[in-house]
C-alpha cells in the first residue's frame, strides 16, 4: 500500500515498550465491557471485540456507526442510494430491503437488524462493542458475521447535566447536545438526553447550486431506573428521532465514450450524450439536459435533480432484574419502529432521466428471558428464551415523468431499423430495410411508473445456553448453543403504472420495460419455516497472571426470507408479446428474464485462536486473534445491470486472517493505541456474480459471471490505526488535552462487481483534537479535526445506471467520505 509501512508499525510499538521500561510505570485504567452479558474487563472475553467509549465517540465527533468503522478494523459500513451496508471481516448482507443484516446491531440489548437503522445518529452512549465473528447464542439473531452492541448511559446517583455543542463553519455542521440526570427520589432516578444536528454538505450540486448532503436530524430519549426492592431493580427507556437527509455524497467518477455502433452515441461519453445527442446525418435528439451532467470525473460535484431520505425512528424498552441470591433473573421486553421515505435520482444525472420512490414501514416486539447464575463457581450458566415477531412493508417505484429516455430510445429505436407508425402491431420494430426514421419504441414508456410492494413478516422463537466448567483456577470450558425456529412469509407485486401509480394494461410497454429495465410483472407469495442449531465450545487457559489464550469454535446461521429489489419473477420464461403482436424478423430474439424471489439461510462455520495479555506490570496490553470462517450458501444480492437486485445464494466462502490490538501508557500523561487487521477473502465456488459492463458471461447459466477465487467488495489485505493521546494540567485548575489518530488500510474494490476501474488506493487518514479544559471536568474548549491530510476516499461505487444498456457507456458513481473538517467544540457541566 501506498504511503504505509507495518514494520513502523512494529518498530514503534517495540520503541514505546523501550520508553516505558525505562521509567516509572503507569497503570493503564481498566475497561470493562459486557460482551457476554457479564461485566467483565475487556482482557478477559475470549472474542475478537473492540470497545469506544461514549467520551471518545463524543470527543472524536462520531456521530453514528459510519464513522465508528475508521477505529475498528475489519468493520465497514456504507451508504448507497436505496439502501445501506455493514460489513465484518469481508462478509455482509449487501443491498436489499428484504435482507436482515449479518452484523447484527443491538441498543441496550435489543435487535436492530434493519440495514436502515444503522444510519441513526448516536446519542448519549457509555460505549460501543464490536464482537467480530459469529455471535449466534447469547445475541438474539442472525449475528452470523459479528455483533455491534450499543449501550446508552445509565442514569446518575447524583443530579448532573451537561451542554455539548460542536460548529464546523466549512460544511455548516452544528450540534448541540443536552443531557440532564439524577434521582427523583431515593429509588428512581432519571436521565433525559437531547441531540439535534445540521450539516450543509459537502458535495456541490451543480445542477440546483447548492451543497448535499445536507442533514437535520433530532434524537430525544427519557431513561428511568428504578430500584423496587433491594433484589428487584426496572428500568424503562423511551426513544423517538427523526433524521433526514436532502441531496447525497455521490457523484460520477468516470465516464468512458460509447462503444456502440449508434451514430447517436459512438464514442461520445455518457455525459455528452446527456448535455446533446445527435448524428452526422442531422438527426438531433433536444435533451438539452444541464450543462451540469458534462462532470464526469470526481470533484466533490454532482449533477442531479435532487433526492432526500426522510427517516422517523421509535423504541420503547423496559428491563426488570431480580437478583434472587446470587442468581440473575432478566426480562428485556422491546418494542421498535421505522419508517422512511426515500426518493432517489437514481441515474445520477441531472439529466431528467428517471427516479426511484421508496417507502417502508417496519415494526418489531422482542421479548427475551434470561437466567445468569453467579461468577467464581465451578459451573456458571447464561441461558434463556428469546421470541421475536416482525412486520415489514415496503414500496418502490421507479419513475419516468420525463422524455428523455423515451427520446432515446425512439432514437435508438429508429437506428436500429425500428422506424414504425403508432398503429403498427408489431411493437418491437419494422422490417430491417426501415432505417434513419423515428422510432415509438420509447413512446411505451413514457410517464412510466413500476409500484412494487413488499411484505414479509416472520415470528421467531429459541432457547439458549452458555455453560463454563471453570476445571482449575486456570482453565475453563464452556459450551453453549442456540436452537431457533422460525416462520415467515413474503410477498411481492410489480406492476407499470401512470404517474399516479395505476396500474396500465399489458401493452407494448411490457416489452420495451423488458428489454430497457430488465422488469416484469409479477405477483409472487411464499411461506417458509426453518429450524437451527448453533453451537459453541471454547476453551481458555490462563497461562500466568497476566496472559489467557483461548480456542473457540462455532458455527453460526443467517435465516434465509423473501428478495424485495427483484423486477424480475424466477419463472425463466420469455416475456409475452402484447396481444396481436407479431413476431419481428428483424428482432426475433424475445427477453428472457430471470429473477428471484426465495432464498435459503446461510451458515458458517468458525475457528478462532487468540490470545490477551497484559505487560510491563500492567502498563500495556497486547491482544490477538487469529481466525478462518467458512460461509456455505451466502446470501448475496446482484446488481442486475439496469435498476434491480436479485438475490442468490453463493456456493461458499472463506475468510481468515488476524486481528491484533494494544495499548500502552507510556509516561503519566501520554498513552499509545492501536490495532491492526490483516484479512484474507476468497469466494470458493460462486457462479452466478454480476459481469462487469460488457463482460461476456462465464458462468454455467450464460447469464453470470464466475466470482470462484475472487475477493469480496471492501476486503483489504490489511488496515488499522494508531491513536496517541497525551493530556496533563497545566496549572491547578486547568489541562490541557492532545490527540492524534493515524487511521491507514491498503487497497480495497468499493464496487460489488470488483471492478478494477473503481479500486480505493490505500491512504492514511489522519484525525486530531487539541482541547483545554478545567480540572474538574466542569468546562471543555475543543478544536475537533478530521482527515487532516485531504484524502478522497471512494466508500461505495457501482455501474451508472442504465449507461452500459442503453448507450454502451461504462461509467461510475461514487460515494464519498467527507473532506478535511476542523470544528470548535464546548462541553460544560454541572
């Protein structure tokens, strides 16, 4: 990788280490995470997890789990613009709203496995635990790649409050938080927490003259605790929020002529096409789109007409504790809720080209029953009943009100040898001498609508139990698993429409949706039911005081369910003529279209070794995993070329690789982190991936393209960071605080087809705080910087929609992260 050496990654810890033995030690403070529903300290879970604390998420100005991915390695999560994606050492669920995720998130333990709540702000949390790997027995669901787990802060025994708030002037951010906490009465106590944010943007539309995304997002939350008995304690936690989003961080990245034999396109480049279409023999085409759509390269500037994302979110969970003896006795009851409506200018133009409409509605109850018997016995045991049911539904639409692509396509049509009046009854064209006239191919689709709907609703039942047999002081064994079963069923209903969504009869517009978008209608049911067993045995040894390695193994699943972005039905069958159409000689060939609408849960299997220490007397920590995780049927979803994703279960897969972390005080007031990834990914049998833009297809079904021995998108071969953070008084009643983060990776493919036009270079990132503050902790000025060297990063990337199709154009739009920030922060609190 460019710009990133690991042996100064070595050769630095070594030298710290050297600093360190020379001096007086200083004792590193301990963290304490709960990754096995046990407060423990960080060294003594043997899993693969990362833990931010809530005053690093707030110092940092992480504002939500994509920004959280640049300090834990192996961990990604993007946006795109009709969905969103976590990742964990290579594996994820990718762009489908009928996927749950395979990182499962979790909030004060109850399942947040929708894509689109991943993209809540954070607010007033006590940490953040990243469990990497399969976490399928005491997480509730579906944690086949790994586990987010987020707490929020408890309650204080004593009244406190504190303002927050952060401006950015370059990108108009501004948020202020609010947090009040304290007892009503000696057993009920409090805790009230508010944060509203704006952001400006950071990409300039061209198209509307102004700056995307821009933000506003609200998040209020009322905790209670309250202490019944001495042995019986409940907590209640009400939640509402609303983050929207006008515009997006995207942009065309490349743009390549035309390889078609059209006069109208031959080598002219999409935007070209877009701005001004016509041949040498004066035929023109008045698009007459934005002189805006000729940018295509990156420059943090887009050519669009404009999209949003406006999301409402709710939670309501209540948690009672009753300590009988020494055992735990829990009840964790959730009630959970989305709603967002999306609109997307999804050819990433501002041509008036087409949009996509996408409205879903989602709820959830989850009850879950845990017994957690005493820590220090022989036998210790977690176990319990957990029961979850769903409802989902969700609406797209892809929408024509413009003529552009009906121009097009008439055009194309007409070149083609489609030349044809309106009452012609063959409408896929005339005879092969009619040539240079207008084409009605477009006029089918003009003021076009696709109304799909979506539902599936599933009930979820499992028992679980994790036992450790502490067989010495020094070795332990546990055992665990976790049988499910559940049911659900979906449904799918595609249609064209008008501009008002009804419904149109089957027409010429059929045919040419079939060979333009790649759609059909359909209307698809099913109903499944399936059971599984994932089971666990870990071994740990300590070694001495200060070391415990471990071995675990695993296997873990991802239920299987319903695909939602299909326009297609998995029928395989030619799409039908309009009736009293004749077959065309000049086109004889009819679309074929194949789609999908079921799939099959996945399953993985996982080795994990590691080991944590802690050095110099307590000084520094050192802590590795080394890990090989086999997936069988993958779930994946494949761009089908045009505006849909269909989904398919990959043979296998494999990832491996290691995982290494530390930290060290080096003198009293100065300390060193950092962690390192290396990854390893490869498909091991997977046929049915999506081609590259003109890519002859490979695979068995000459649909596909083979992906056996590929990588995954986002695996890098290796990443990490380095974190350096001093702070020390400068006088009685003052400190000062400094910090610098070296975020770094190698490259990686941000694109779902791996293709190589898009890979990110690897970069070094740096972010930085500067801060004085009382020593009391009552007041707090910041300057809070982020990628202080200027890196453009590519975080998605995917085809142009509809450029290779149509135009024979092979061209990009990308996701970016932002550029470098430098905001003023000021905390105080009482």
């Amino acid at each position: 990788m460019k710009g990133v050496n690991i042996g100064a990654f070595a050769l630095l810890i070594a030298t710290a280490g050297g600093v360190v033995a020379e001096q007086k030690r200083h004792i590193l403070e301990e963290v304490i995470v709960t990754a096995q529903l046990r407060e423990q300290s960080l060294q003594d879970v043997p899993v693969s997890v990362s833990a931010i604390s809530g005053e690093k998420l707030m110092s940092a100005g992480l504002n939500k789990i994509e920004d959280l991915q640049a300090y834990i390695p192996n961990l990604t999560m993007t946006e795109n613009g009709i969905g969103t994606s976590i990742y964990i050492r290579g594996i994820g669920s990718g762009i489908n709203q009928g996927f749950e995720q395979s990182v499962g998130m979790y909030v004060d333990g109850i399942y947040y496995g929708r894509a689109q709540l991943a993209r809540a702000p954070f607010l007033d949390l006590a940490r953040v635990e990243v469990l990497r790997g399969p976490q399928n027995i005491l997480y509730g669901k579906n944690s086949i790649a790994g586990a987010i787990s987020i707490h929020t802060a408890k309650p204080a025994d004593q009244f406190e409050g504190s303002f927050s708030a952060l401006y950015e002037p370059q990108f108009e951010e501004e948020v202020v938080d609010l947090i009040l906490s304290g007892p009503v009465s000696d057993t009920l106590g409090y805790r009230f927490s508010a944060r509203l944010r704006n952001y400006g943007g950071y990409i300039e539309n061209l198209t509307l003259d102004r700056d995307e995304p821009a933000y506003k997002e609200a998040t209020y939350r009322l905790k209670f605790v309250w202490d019944a008995t001495d042995e019986i304690t409940v907590s209640a936690k009400a939640e509402i929020g609303r983050f929207d989003v006008t515009g997006r961080q995207a942009e065309i990245i490349d743009d390549s002529p035309s390889s078609s034999d059209n006069p109208l396109f031959a080598g002219r480049t999409h935007g070209q096409i877009l701005n001004n279409t016509s041949d040498p023999s004066g035929l023109v085409i008045n698009i007459n789109s934005d002189d805006s759509v000729l940018n295509n390269y990156q420059d943090f500037k887009r050519s669009s007409n404009g999209d949003f994302s406006k999301n409402n979110t709710e939670n309501l969970t209540i948690n009672a504790d009753w300590l009988r003896g020494e055992h735990m006795f829990s009840s964790i009851t959730g009630f959970m809720g989305y709603d967002y409506d999306d609109l997307c200018d999804c050819d990433f133009t501002g041509a008036e080209g087409f949009k996509v409409s996408l409205v879903e509605d989602y709820s959830q109850f989850s009850q879950e029953f845990r017994w957690i018997s005493p820590a220090g016995e022989p036998f210790e045991f977690i176990g319990g009943f957990y029961f979850q049911k769903s409802e989902l539904d969700f609406f797209d639409s892809i929408i024509v009100d413009s003529d552009l692509i009906v121009q097009l396509l008439n055009a194309a049509d007409a070149t083609e040898g489609g030349a044809r009046g309106d009452n012609d009854p063959n409408p896929l064209g005339g005879s092969p001498e009619e040539v240079a006239g207008i084409g009605d191919a477009g006029n089918a689709i003009a003021n076009l609508t696709s109304p799909r709907t979506f539902t599936s609703d599933s009930e979820l039942y499992s028992l679980f139990l994790q036992s450790t047999w502490n067989m010495t002081e020094q070795l332990r064994l546990t055992v665990g698993g976790r049988y499910s079963r559940e049911s659900k069923e979906g449904s799918r209903y595609f249609a064209f429409g008008d501009l008002d969504f009804n419904e149109r009869p089957f027409s010429e517009t059929d045919t040419v949706s079939a060979v333009s978008f790649s759609a059909e209608r359909h209307d698809l049911k099913g109903s499944r039911s399936e059971s599984q067993f994932s089971p666990l045995v870990n071994l740990q040894w300590d070694m001495n005081d200060d070391t415990m390695v471990y071995a675990t193994i695993s296997r873990g699943y991802k239920s299987g369910g319903y695909d939602a972005r299909s326009n297609a039905s998995p029928s395989a069958e030619p799409v039908p003529l309009p009736p009293g159409a004749l077959p065309n000689p000049a086109r004889p060939e009819r679309p074929v279209l194949i789609g999908t609408f079921e799939y099959e849960e996945e399953e993985a299997t996982s080795v994990e070794l590691g080991f944590k220490s802690t050095l110099l007397e307590g000084a520094a920590e050192l802590n590795a995993a080394l890990f090989r995780t086999k997936f069988d049927d993958l779930q994946v979803s494949i761009f089908d070329g045009t505006l849909g994703f269909n989904v398919g279960n990959a043979a296998s897969a494999t990832t491996q690789g290691v995982e290494i972390d530390g930290r060290i005080q080096l003198t009293e007031y100065l300390m060193l982190a950092g962690a390192l990834a290396f990854l390893d990914f490869e498909f091991d049998d997977f046929q049915n991936g999506q081609c590259l833009a003109g890519q002859t297809p490979n695979s068995p079904d000459g649909i596909n393209c083979d992906y056996t021995g590929k990588t995954n998108q986002y695996v890098a071969d290796f990443a990490g960071n380095l974190v350096l953070s001093y702070m020390r008084p400068i006088s009685a009643e003052v400190g000062i605080g400094l910090g610098l983060d070296a975020i770094f990776t190698d490259d990686y493919n941000p694109s779902q087809n791996l293709d190589p036009t898009v890979v990110q270079d690897g970069y070094v990132k740096f972010n930085g705080r500067a801060a004085i503050a009382a020593i009391d902790r009552t007041w707090e000025l910041a300057l809070v910087a982020k990628n202080l060297t200027d890196e453009v990063i590519v975080m998605y990337a995917s085809d142009t929609p509809t450029a290779y199709t149509i135009f024979e154009t092979k061209g990009h739009y990308g996701f970016l992260e932002p550029p470098r920030s430098v905001a003023l922060q000021f905390n105080y609190r009482w």
